[in-house]
C-alpha cells in the first residue's frame, strides 16, 4: 500500500482524520462537562484547521522534496554538458513512482554519457582515418606530380633514358596509389560487411602452392628461400577462395618485405583438430611484444615513425583479419624479435 505516493496520501489523510476525529470526541465530552459550548466549538474548529493545513503541508513537503532534488539533478546534467551521470539516491527496491522515476533517470543519464563518449571516439577514429588518408594519398600524388612537371618542362634537355626512368618512377607511384585506394575501399567494404565470401570447398594446400610458386621468382631476387610444405592428409576447405588468396599474398609479401636477405620463408598448411591450419613462418627481424596486436588495427606499421613513408599504407593485415573473420576463421601472430614471425589462419574443412 505505502508503494504509492497514492497510497502514502492516503496513509497521511487516515492519520489526519483519526487525530481530528479524536480531538473532536475528547472536546464533545469537555463541552458536556462544562457548558462552553461556544468557546469549545471555536477551539475545536480553529484547531481543526490548524492541524489540518499542518498535516497537508508536512505532505506536501514530502513530496515535493525528492521530485525538487531530482528537477535540481537534471539540471545539473544538463549544465555540465552531459558529461557526468548524475547520481540520485533511489531506495533499491523502489519505494514509489519518485523512487522509480530517479532510476530511470539515473539509467538515461549514464546511456547517455556512455553513448557520446562512443561517438566522440568514433568521430577521434575518423578524423586519424582522413588525417592518415590524405597523407598517404599526397606523398605518391607529390613525388608523381614532380616527374610528371620534370618531363613537361625539361623535356628537351632530358635524354631518352632519363626521360624513361622518370616515366618509370610516375608509373610505381601511380600504381602505388592505385593499390592505396583500392585496399582502403575493400576494407571499407568488407567492414560493413558489403562483401560476402563466395563459400566452396577447395584445397588450400594446392592454392598454397601456387602462390608461392607466384612468388618464386621475387623472392629469388631478393635471396630469400621461400617454400611451401602442405600434408598430404590435410582435408580441403569451405572458403572464398579469392579471399584466401589475397590473405595468403599479404602474409607473404609482408614475410618477404620484412626478413632480410638469406631468410627463409616457410609455408604450412597442415589439419589441426576439427580445423585446417595455414601457417606463413619467416626467419625476419620479428615484432615486439607491445605492437603484437596493434598490427592487425588498420593504418598500424611498426616503422611508420623510424623509416617514415616507406609506401605501405599498413592496411593489408587489416584485411586480412576481417576476411578470415567473415569465414568465422581467427588469425594469430606469434614473434620474436631478431628471430621471427609466424602467421597462423584456421579455417573450416569442407
Ligand atoms: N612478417 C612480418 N615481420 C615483421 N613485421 C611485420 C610482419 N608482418 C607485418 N609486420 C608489421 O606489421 C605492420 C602491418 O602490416 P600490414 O601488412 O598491415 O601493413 P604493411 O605491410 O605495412 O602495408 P600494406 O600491407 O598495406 O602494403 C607492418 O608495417 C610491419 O611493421
Ligand atoms: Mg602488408
């Protein structure tokens, strides 16, 4: 009953109703003893009145006081920006409609709090996004648009050889470009999950093969030995095999661009459990323990501050997770600086 302001009203007006009735019956018996009736009846009434305007005022008092602190706390949420929750004393469980409506209203205000710092850091991410963007997309733009204006201005006085190494250099860094905007418009994609994976069963150890055979001849060049070593045994998988490829080319580029000439790069696929492993190993320079897991955030590259622009945008194992992600896939990296890096994706059999 007391779990209603109606209910408490009605508790207040009982009492109220009670004490009148009780004074009323203690002044009728004095009136019979001693014949003032006059002087009694205007006591009683006066005193009625009194106590009565008493008893709605302590009542209303008592209402209003909690919803007064509760105007006073919204309020104060708003003048602070939304940036605090407010906090409001509500008796667990609530007591009656006040009790509720400040639990409520503390709830929403800390939603609220919780959400706009969401979307501050969302906005923080976008602006790094743009800032990142246009950086990488002014340096090849730059470099391409000083050979370019080299060949237009200087064309007499270059020689037929100079004039095709320029042209050579504006090439790499269009192409450089070309890659940029492409890599970031897929993973842009493949983020709001706009691309989804063209699911078949096919052998990862004979796609395996043939790319690193691909590669056989870049890594030649560079001296390094590069091999693939697939079990026999091992079951074909359920994947894009599109996706798998491009995961594959990255982990094996990036294997390629950090172990130094001399390395060894080692391509394993091999069952493990219910699941199909691929492993890309490397004999290179490895990465530290702190950056292990920042290589998979977009734009991250453990030497964008030492060599600076070295042309790679850091995104290609940003891709490479959300594609082994779409496939319900995990890709892990285990290293050890100085000695190495491996890559492992699982996959689903077929
Ligand atoms: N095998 C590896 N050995 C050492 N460091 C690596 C290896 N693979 C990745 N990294 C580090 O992780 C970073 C992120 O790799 P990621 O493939 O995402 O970007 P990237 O190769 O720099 O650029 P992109 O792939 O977009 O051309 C790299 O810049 C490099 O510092
Ligand atoms: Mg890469």
């Amino acid at each position: 009953m007391f779990r209603t302001l109606y209910g408490k009203l009605a508790a207040v007006l009982m009492v109220v109703f009670i004490t009148i009735g009780a004074m009323m019956i203690l002044a009728s018996q004095k009136m019979l003893e001693t014949q003032r009736l006059l002087e009694l009846a205007t006591d009683l009434i006066i005193g009625t009145v009194a106590f009565s305007l008493l008893a709605a005022l302590i009542v209303f008092r008592l209402l209003t006081i909690r919803l007064r602190i509760l105007s006073e706390s919204i309020d104060a949420f708003r003048a602070g920006g939304f940036s605090h929750p407010v906090q409001l004393m509500s008796s667990e469980p609530p007591l009656d409609e006040i009790d509720r409506l400040s639990a409520a209203f503390q709830e929403m205000s800390e939603r609220i709090v919780t959400q706009l710092a969401q979307l501050s850091q969302v906005d923080q991410q976008r602006r790094e996004l743009l800032a990142n963007v246009s950086h990488d997309l002014r340096t090849p733009l730059a470099s391409m648009q000083g050979y370019l204006e080299m060949l237009l201005i200087r064309s007499d006085a270059l020689s037929a050889e100079e004039r095709d190494r320029y042209l050579q250099v504006a090439a790499k860094h269009c192409e450089r470009l070309g890659k940029l905007v492409q890599d970031l418009f897929d993973l842009t994609k493949l983020e709001a999950r706009e691309v989804q994976p063209q699911i078949e069963a096919f052998p990862l150890a004979e796609l395996a093969q043939d790319v690193v055979q691909k590669f056989a001849l870049a890594a030649q060049k560079r001296e390094l030995a590069l091999i693939a070593r697939c079990r026999a045994d091992c079951p074909p998988v359920r994947a894009d095999i599109g996706m798998i490829e491009r995961v594959l080319e990255n982990l094996i580029e990036n294997a390629m661009r950090y172990t130094p000439a001399g390395g060894e790069i080692c391509v394993d696929v091999a069952p493990a459990g219910e699941r199909v492993e691929l492993k890309v190993r490397d004999t290179g320079k490895g990465i530290g323990d702190d950056e292990l897991q920042d290589v998979f955030n977009r734009y991250y590259r453990v030497d964008r501050g030492e060599f600076g622009n070295t042309g790679n945008a850091g995104l290609g194992l940003a891709i490479s997770r959300r594609i082994v992600e779409l496939h319900g896939g995990e890709i892990r990296v285990e290293s050890e600086l100085g000695r190495g890096t491996t890559f492992t994706v699982d996959l689903a059999p077929a």
